[in-house]
C-alpha cells in the first residue's frame, strides 16, 4: 500500500491518500505540508502527436521510442493519453496505427499510457486555413471503409475521431460511428450553422481545438466558431499554450462553453517535453522558434504546440476565470469521462490511482507520478 500526504487542491487542506492499484482511502490530517505541495489525479491528454523528441506520425516508431516518449510524458504530469495521427494516406496511416499497436502490446509502460488513438483526418477540409498543417494531398472523402481499415491496424483502438462534417458522407460517417460507441468530434471544418446542426443531430459531440484550424478572415460575428462555442450540446477541447488562443480569448472561451464542456489538451508534437534541443531546427516543412510556437516553415501557421499538461494546468488558473480545482478537472475527470473512462481522472475512493504530487506556487512542477499505483517517475530533488 503506498501513501502519499500533501494538499487537496479544492479547499489547501492536507490529506493523506491511501492507494494500490486503486485509491482506498483518503483522509484528513493535520501533518505539516509545504505551502505549495499538491496532490491531483493524473492528467489525461487526447491529443498527443508525438512528444519528447519521438514522432507518432511516422511509419518506423519503435518500442524503444514509444517508451521514451511516455515516460517523459510522466515528467510532465500526462498519466494517459490517446496518441494522435494526423492526415496522411490510408496505406500511412495503417502503418502508423500498426507501429503504435505493436508498441501497445510489447511495452506495459506503453500499454497503460496510450489507452487509445485520436484519429485526426484525414476526412478534413481541404481549403487553406481550416486544413491547418495537415498536407492538402491526402484530405479525403469520409469513408468507413478506410476508418475500419486503420481501427483494425491499431488493435482497435481508436476512440476519438475529428472530421470536417461538410465532408460528402460525413453525417452518415458520424451516425454510424457515434452508434457503434466511437467519440465524433468536429475540427479542420468550414461547415455553415446548418451543417453543425445536423452533425450534432448526426451524433457528433466535441469540437477539437476550437478557435484554431479556422480561415485567416472570417465574418465578424456570425462564424462556424462562434456557432460551435454557442451550441451546448458539443463540448470543447483548447490549447492553453497562449499562442493557438490568446489568454484572454480562451478566457471568454472557457466562460462561454462553460467548466463543464471545456477540456484541456496539448496538440504536443515531437519537441514537447524536449523544447530547448529543437529551437531553430526544421523538420517536416516546420521549425521550432525561441518563443515556443511551431509554425510551418515561413509562415506563421502553427503547427501543434510544445505545451505540456502541467503548463496547461497552471496556464489555465492564470488567464482564466478557473480556479485551480477547475484547471485540474478540465485535465483529468473531464476529458476521461469523455471517452468513457469513469475510473480515470478522480482523486476518489475506489478510482484507478493515478496520482500526482505536484509543487504549485505559480507555475506548476511535477514531484511524482504514479500510475495505478506504480511510481513511474520521481524529480530527483522531490522531497517528501
């Protein structure tokens, strides 16, 4: 039985929490506890491209590479993710759902970190600003044929699609996917208010990254973001970097979609959690710059982020109107109750123990991390 004592986010009191694989209690106590020590669930990303120098979107990821790119994840809070392929060709895509797959069943580390795949694309708008920094090349047509294709190549593990719904065939795609228990959500889209209406009809559930992905000029007020910020139906995922969203943008976001249907992610691609080793370099048509943002090569369009969690986290109770329980829950309980996932993302009796203890005066520091009760990582100079 392990034991940690440290601070509840929600009220600063101390607690000790008692856990194996799971939490069995959790208890008052009046030991004395630094002022910025708190204990938190673990974080649950879905969206992760890649992260500690390793790519998920590449035909030759190994297990070695999947180990590292966790276990540095570890480092920075992220206890479970869905790692994230993006637009590339079928024939691609199920070789990178394979590779992932293989490196799923090969690792235990790997198998308990990556719970699944977010599929992004390829059925994505084609015009440039709501394609993002997806290639142009392979954005097709929705197909079932080609999604059942790379679920199969994966082990089945894809949880989470995002798709264009203006797409042909993209509401039919949405009905059969959300009734077969897959998460729809819309992104990379140009689609009018008609259009959203019907893919939330259809099944559709979650915009994904919100106020990115969109046409460098849109109608100032009436526009397919502010229709999907509107729609109570659909939950949101946002990029707390303060570059994809500027901090006081995602502040009257997150007031608008409300605690409730809003959910932090990353978009990490390969320099997160390695950032000081990429600034300058250029790969794949992107380069890192001295300020953190990742842009296509000569232009300013960003191309997935550099953020962690736990910056996420501590961003998320700066900018915004968050309180620090609030952050931590749009990290952890929100975004594993979308997939599914009940018994993740809470600091509860009886609740897979993921926890984190964490330093938090401003930003935010990782100390230890445990997954379903295994410390995975402890910061050399953490005290207890």
């Amino acid at each position: 039985m392990q034991e940690v004592i440290a601070r509840r986010v929600e009220d600063d009191r101390p607690i000790r929490v008692q856990f194996d694989d799971r939490i069995r209690a959790i208890e008052p106590v009046t030991a004395d506890v630094l002022p910025d020590r708190y204990v938190c669930p673990g974080f649950v990303d879905l969206q992760v491209n890649g992260f500690g120098g390793v790519d998920f979107n590449t035909n030759t990821l190994s297990v070695a590479e999947a180990e590292t790119a966790v276990r540095t994840l570890h480092t920075y809070g992220a206890t479970r993710i869905l790692a994230t392929l993006i637009t590339a060709s079928a024939e691609d895509l199920r070789t990178r759902a394979g590779r992932l797959r293989e490196a799923i069943d090969a690792s235990p580390l790997v198998h308990d970190t990556i719970i699944g795949l977010h599929l992004e694309g390829p059925f994505i708008a084609t015009d440039d600003g709501p394609r993002g920094a997806h290639p142009l090349a392979h954005c097709q047509t929705p197909s079932r044929r080609v999604f059942d294709a790379i679920h199969e190549a994966s082990g089945r593990r894809i949880r989470l699609l995002t798709l264009a719904p203006e797409r042909p065939g993209a509401l039919d795609l949405i009905k059969a996917l959300t009734r077969d228990g897959f998460v729809v959500a819309l992104g990379h889209l140009h689609g009018d208010d008609a259009i959203i209406d019907a893919a939330v009809r259809a099944g559709a559930s979650l915009s994904t990254h919100l106020g990115n992905a969109t046409h460098e000029r849109l109608p100032r007020l009436a526009n397919y973001v502010q229709t999907q910020l509107a729609d109570d139906r659909l939950q949101a995922t946002f990029i707390a970097d303060g570059f994809h969203i500027p901090p006081k943008t995602l502040k009257n976001f997150i007031r608008a979609k409300g605690i409730e249907r809003s959910i932090l992610i990353t978009d990490a691609v390969v320099p997160a959690g390695a950032f000081e080793a990429f600034v300058g370099h250029k790969a794949n048509g992107a380069e890192v710059t001295a300020d953190g943002r990742i842009v296509l090569v000569g232009t300013q369009l960003l191309a997935g982020s550099t953020l962690t969690m736990s910056a996420g986290v501590a961003n998320l109770a700066r900018w915004t109107d968050c309180t620090r329980a609030d952050a931590v829950h749009l990290a952890t309980h929100r975004p594993a109750d979308l997939i599914g996932r009940h018994d993740l993302g809470r600091l509860e009796v009886g609740a897979v123990a993921d926890v984190l203890i964490v330093d938090w005066p401003d930003e935010m520091t990782v100390l230890e991390t445990y997954i379903a009760g295994m410390l995975c990582y402890r910061r050399e100079s953490a005290e207890r």
